[in-house]
C-alpha cells in the first residue's frame, strides 16, 4: 500500500515536537542539553533510512522520512533522559547505539507490512510501534539508571522547581501533537480510522496524563508540573498499542488504569529517594502503562477483544510481548550503555590531555 505524501510529511513534522516537549518538561533548556538531543535526532534518522535502505529498496520515500522522524524524536528523548547520568556525550552514543542495535530492530518488528513479525509469532497487536518507542527505551534507560556512571561525567540532575506549570503544559501539549502526529501517520494514509485514531490520541493521551498527576498527589502526596509531561509520554505508550480499535468505554479504560498504573510504578519508593520517581516515570512507569493499555485492548477491542473471541490468550500475547521487549532491549542497552561509558572516558582523557 502506497501511503499519502501530504499526510506522511506533516505527521512526519509534527512529530518532532515530541522531543521539545521532552526537553522543556525535564529541566533547563541549557545549550549542551539541546545539542545532545539534536545530534542523537539526527543519529536515530540515519540509522533509520539506513536500516531501510538496507532492508530492502526504498519504494515509499514519505514514508520513509515519518518513520526517520519518528526515530530521530525517540532517540533524541533516550539521549535528553540518558544525559542526566551520563553527561552529553554518554547520552548522545547510548541513545545514537541504542538507535540502530535496540530500536531498529524493535520497530521492524512490530510495524511494517501487515501482519507484522510480532504478531505472526506471538499474536500480539502493537498498532503505533510503542513496543520500540516506550518499551525498549523504557527498558534501556532503566540500564542506564541502575549502573553507575562514569566518574567526573557532567550530567543534568533533573530540577523539578525549573518547571513551573504553564511551560509544563506547554510541553506535554507537544508531546501529545507529538504522539497524536505518529498514531496518524503510521496509518499511512487518511481513512475511515483515522477520525478515532485522532480523537483517541488527544483525549486519551490528555486522560492519561491527567489520571498520573493525580494519583502521585493521591497517593504520594506530592505534584511536580514535570509529571504532566512523563504522564503524557504514558499515555502515549497506552493509547498507541490499540488506537483504532478502542471505542469510547475502552479508550477510557485505557487511558485511566494506564495513566495510573504508570504513575503508581513512578511512585513506588520516591519517599525514599527523591530523584526515583523522574527516573522510574520514563522507565517501570512507561513499560507499565503498555502493558496496562495491551491488557485493555486484549479486553475490549472492536472485534478481536475478549469479548468477541471468548478467550484470554490475546492478553497472555501482550503481556509477553512487552516481557519480551523488556528483556531484550535491557541487554541491548547494556551493550550501549558499556559503548557511551568507554566514549565519556576516552572523551574526558582527550580533555585532560588538552
């Protein structure tokens, strides 16, 4: 199927303000932090038109450039999240090696020519790729978390007090263009979905990030502006597996267990560490809120949902599509994670020697 020019290239634009919104919503604009963002963008879109390039002749070029752009604003995030540990050259390798070793091969998997490799092995459904965009970035950020960074790295702690509310729903409102872009244009093309894709976007994703803020102030007692951002990035993941397949009580469904199942998994432990609940947002809460929306449409699909089929095998597909994922994008991100911490140390032994 030949996708729509016009509707590739402005999803492929609007995608991009998901990484701004990610960069606005986790601390100060400083000029190293954008940097890394941009030049790791711009490593995940060659990587991206490379591994197609490669895979097979390059026949759908709009295509193409939404699937570039959508890898560019990922790993641009992986590398903004990555920085706060590993500095800006720990975050741009990790996220730049993460790019062609862990997401690449993620996303040819769960989105491409119907039906994809996941879903002919395992049965399960991952409409918007969030599989690779939430799971396997979740999976090697919590990598780069739990190891310790390299000595005299020049990280980004993250600052909760220099995100005040209004330039935090600035930035999840462009997470969520971001998102709602992405669950569009990988339709390839405008037809009788893409109206429910785009209202299940901007309600969902909204829905969700308000259910995470929420139940932090609920249940840990605590509200950070920043959580609207990493609730937004949540609700993503969780509206993104089943879009278009989600009718109203499913889409709220989703949007609310998913939104706070990720906020409960960022929570848990933050009155002992302040600092875990940034961390576990982007990492166990992300994870969380795909596995919690995969469960739902598993539940309440149109047509394939518990309901229709009568059997529970769907939601076991899920749930071991996102174990999987974990697993396998952990151990590739150990691998990035050893690249980024031999090139911070040979960077800083370059500076020594200057």
């Amino acid at each position: 199927m030949t996708s729509d020019p016009s509707l590739q290239l402005v999803a492929a634009l609007l995608v991009l303000a998901a990484p701004v919104g990610v960069l606005l919503g986790t601390g100060r604009a400083e000029r190293a932090r954008v940097v890394a963002a941009l030049v790791a963008g711009a490593a995940g879109a060659v990587a991206s038109i490379a591994g197609d390039a490669l895979a097979a002749p390059i026949t759908d070029p709009p295509a193409r450039i939404l699937d570039a752009a959508i890898a560019a604003a990922v790993t641009a995030i992986v590398a903004t999240l990555a920085a706060r540990r590993l500095g800006s050259v720990g975050g741009v390798v990790l996220a730049g090696s993460w790019s062609a070793l862990v997401y690449q091969p993620v996303v040819g998997a769960v989105v491409g020519e119907f039906p994809p490799l996941i879903q002919s092995l395992i049965g399960a459904v991952d409409f918007a790729g969030v599989l690779a965009t939430h799971v396997a970035a979740g999976a090697a950020l919590l990598v780069v978390h739990l190891l310790p960074a390299p000595r005299r790295a020049t990280s980004f702690a993250f600052v909760a007090r220099s995100t005040g509310w209004t330039r935090a729903a600035i930035a999840a409102a462009l997470v969520i263009v971001g998102g709602t872009a992405w669950l569009v244009g990988v339709e390839r093309v405008v037809d009788e979905a893409t109206g429910r894709i785009v209202a299940n976007a901007l309600i969902g994703i909204a829905v969700a990030a308000l259910t995470w803020s929420l139940i932090e102030k609920i249940g840990w007692n605590r509200l950070t502006p920043a959580v609207l951002v990493a609730g937004a990035w949540g609700g993503w993941a969780a509206i993104g597996i089943g879009a278009p397949f989600l009718a109203p009580p499913a889409l709220g469904a989703a949007a609310v267990l998913g939104g706070a199942v990720g906020s409960a998994l960022s929570g848990a432990g933050a009155r002992d560490d302040d600092g875990s609940a940034p961390r576990r947002s982007w990492t166990l809460g992300a994870i969380g809120a795909t596995a919690t929306g995969g469960i739902i449409v598993a539940l309440l699909a149109d047509g394939f949902g518990l309901a229709a089929t009568g059997t529970l095998v769907l939601a076991a597909a899920q749930l071991g599509a996102v174990l999987a994922v974990t697993v396998l994008a952990a151990l590739g991100g150990l691998v990035c994670w050893a690249i980024a911490w031999v090139a911070v140390r040979a960077s800083q032994r370059s500076s020594t020697m200057s």
